[in-house]
C-alpha cells in the first residue's frame, strides 16, 4: 500500500534529522523522505501538520505474559497495548510457563505476534535452562529461532565460575547478554529502598549495594570474557557511576532505565499503595537524579517501560504480599513526554533514548527512518495530552498513572507501513 505523511516534523535522532517535510512509504518501505516518487499516487495520505513522525519506538523489557500466564496478559492483548504507546519494535523476558530456553517457546512468540500484527517482537532468550543458573541454555539454537540476546533475570546464577563459563560461550558467538545486577543474598527479603521512607513505613529494605556490588562483579566478568553487556534496569547513582567508569575503559557495555525510575522515587511508597511495588525497588531522590543525568549524557542510552501486567488479584493484598511490577507500554511515549515538559531532555534527544539508542544496545534493525527501510513510524501531536486508562488495551490495570493528563497523544503507529493503531 502506498501511503504519504504531509507535513509533519520528522524527527530522526540515527542521522540528526530534524524537518518539517513529507514521508512516502511503500511496500512497507520508506520510498522517500521529502518529495515523492515521480508518478506515486497514495491510496492513503495523511495530514501530518502539527504533528511529530518519528522512528516507531523500541522497548527493551515487555512481559508479554504468554505463554503460561494468561490472567495476566496475552501477545495479543499486550503488542496491542504496545502500539497505542508509539511502540513497534519490542523485546520480551524470558521468563514465561515453560520457560524461554528452547526454540519451540521463542518460534511459538514469534508466530503469535506475526498473526496479532500489532508490533515486532524480538524475544530474549533464557541464558541458564529454567532459568534456575545451573546449567547454559542451548543458546546457538535459542538464537537461529530468533532470540536476539540472552539473560536470566534478576535469579541471576548460582556459581560466579559457572557465569563466567557461560559469558565466555556467549562471547565465542558474539551473542549479547543481559544482565539485571541484584545481588540476591544483600536483597532477599527486600520491599523498597533502604532509607528513610523504608524505616518510616517499617518496610525491609535493599540497600543499594544489592546493585553496585552485583554490578561491579558483572563489570569485571565481561571484562574478563570479553562479552558483549547491556544492563538493565539500573536504579542507583553509585550503578550509573559504575557503568560510565567501564564505558570509559572502552569495555562493551550499553544500559537501560526504567521509565518509571525516571519519575518516581521511594517517596511514592508512603501511602502503602502496591501499584509502586517494584524490583528492583524505587530509590532516593539522588539517585533518580543521577539517573536521569546519565540519560542526559547517553551514559543510559535506553529508557524501556519494563511492562509488567498483572490481574487485579495480584496488587490486592497487602504491600509485601503483592506481586511487583508495573502495566505502563502503552503510556510509554507520553510519560517519556513530562522529562520534556520538566526541560529535562529536548525531543530529539528522548526520541533518540527510545529508538535508535535501545535498537542500537541490541542490535536491532529498529529505531532509525532511512529510504529503503521498514517503515516503522509514530506520529504523536506534542500540543495534545493523554488521560491515562481513559482507552486501556493492556490486560494489566496496574498502573499508578492511570487518571493523569500527560502530555503528547499518539495518532498513529505504523508498523512496515501498515497502521496498527490509529488515536
């Protein structure tokens, strides 16, 4: 199908565009960026004046729920969640009911997102069989199934020996391993940060050390093997440090932050409210500072949403008894939006943090709009706002921004050309 963008700001961090001019797509492609093909006639053409197109976001952490935990989501249910937050190009964990450590659970993803149509998905396989961090999955399978990285997790492994056997293997395959550093003895137990509010409310805490030293541990592994790192999930300011430091030393290493972390801090916890039950746990103002300067920086070069939904059941129960996690996908791109709003960050540096920056930390062919390319777009109007919950496609209701005016609206996803969703 022919399609013709007019008029919009296009925005393409991967090569510094910055316009208002057209977009012509074909075939799923991008024909060209400006004037259009000589003799192209649009079967559908969109006024893009006002608004803002840009590379479909890629999302590095979106449980999909399926297989094994219906109650809680489907691909169906959560791509289409995905789409309606800017996002066409997305990674889910793999920890799902059986386990993502063989090609049969990675194929079956895959078949199902392709029917559902709504976003791509690229899966991340289990890097230790059931992800129990005993024995290596079969990783050069998992990956020509279509696992584009590997991690296990915040279980993380048993026997530092046995990591290190499995990052020297992974890098053997220059495959890419993630790591989600939380040391599990200084954590278990743990509801929120360690600090004043925790001690206030009577909460166990983690202290941020659970991180830093799981992290400086991971940091001398992959120099040592030599594997390709991406980090994920990074909460604290000493974590930020640590990973500018071996960024410094030229070691492979890229991260991540969750979208929340970049808003809220531990301070959200007072009331007892559930719905800001996470882990790794929301942390102290400093930090949310610091980490927020790392994105700045590109230190952080991913903001991710680290969507986790979950029925109604499993936020009811008291504060440490409930399940943690977060529904926000499809709110991906207007909460991305309030860092602009508070002069935080500038627009094409955030649309850089959930594009081209995430699709680069992978590998992915994502995040970028070039001529002859997957046409893989958002367009959002930057004057309009979003009443969070007022339209919800996520199975998952847990979500604590759910009511709140937040700025931006999607009007279109466009994924390989193909309009998945439409505001």
């Amino acid at each position: 199908m022919k399609l013709s963008i007019l008029g919009a700001r296009v925005i393409d961090p991967s090569s510094g565009l910055d316009q208002v001019t057209d977009l012509h797509l074909e075939a799923g492609k991008i024909a060209t960026i400006g004037a259009a093909p000589e003799g192209f006639n649009a079967v559908t053409v969109i006024d893009g004046k006002g608004l803002v197109a840009a590379p479909g976001l890629v999302d590095l952490n979106v449980a999909l729920r399926e297989p094994g935990y219906s109650r809680k989501g489907s691909i169906a249910s959560e791509t289409r969640a995905a789409a309606a937050g800017g996002v066409t190009s997305l990674c889910c964990p793999p920890r799902t009911k059986p386990v993502l450590d063989t090609s049969a659970v990675a194929e079956l993803i895959l078949d199902r997102a392709r029917e559902a149509g709504n976003s791509k998905v690229f899966p991340i396989g289990a890097l230790s069989k059931g992800l129990d961090g005993e024995q290596l999955a079969e990783l050069i399978a998992l990956r020509d199934a279509g696992c584009v990285a590997f991690g296990n997790g915040l279980e993380g492994f048993r026997s530092t020996r046995t990591l290190c056997r499995a990052l020297e293997y992974a890098a053997t395959f220059d495959l890419t391993v993630i790591f989600h550093s939380q040391d599990r003895d200084l954590a278990e137990g743990g509801l929120a940060h360690e600090g004043a509010t925790a001690s206030f409310l009577g909460l166990p805490g983690i202290p941020e050390s659970a991180e830093t030293v799981a992290l400086a541990r991971d940091l001398l592994l992959v120099e040592q093997s030599g594997v390709r790192a991406h980090f994920s999930q990074l909460t604290s300011a000493r974590g930020v440090e640590l990973i500018a430091q071996a960024q410094a030393r030229g070691l492979p290493v890229t991260a991540d932050v969750a979208l929340y972390q970049l808003i809220l801090t531990d301070e959200a916890l007072i009331d007892f409210s559930s719905l800001y039950h996470v882990q790794p746990p929301l942390r102290s103002h400093a930090d949310r500072e610091a980490l927020r300067a790392a994105v700045k920086s590109g230190v952080v070069q991913a903001i991710a949403s680290h969507h986790q939904p979950h029925e109604r059941d499993a936020k009811l129960a008291p504060f440490g008894a409930t399940e943690p996690g977060i529904s926000s996908v499809e709110l991906l791109l207007p909460l991305a939006l309030t860092l602009v709003q508070d002069g935080l960050l500038d627009l094409p540096t955030l649309m850089a943090r959930l594009s081209a920056g995430p699709a680069d930390a992978l590998r992915l062919p994502a995040g970028k709009l070039t001529v002859g390319g997957p046409a893989d777009l958002v367009l959002f109007d930057p004057a309009s706002s979003t009443v969070a919950g007022e339209r919800w496609l996520s199975r998952g209701e847990n979500c604590p921004f759910l009511g709140h005016s937040l700025p931006g609206a999607v009007r279109y996803t466009l994924v390989d050309g193909h309009i998945s969703h439409q505001g």
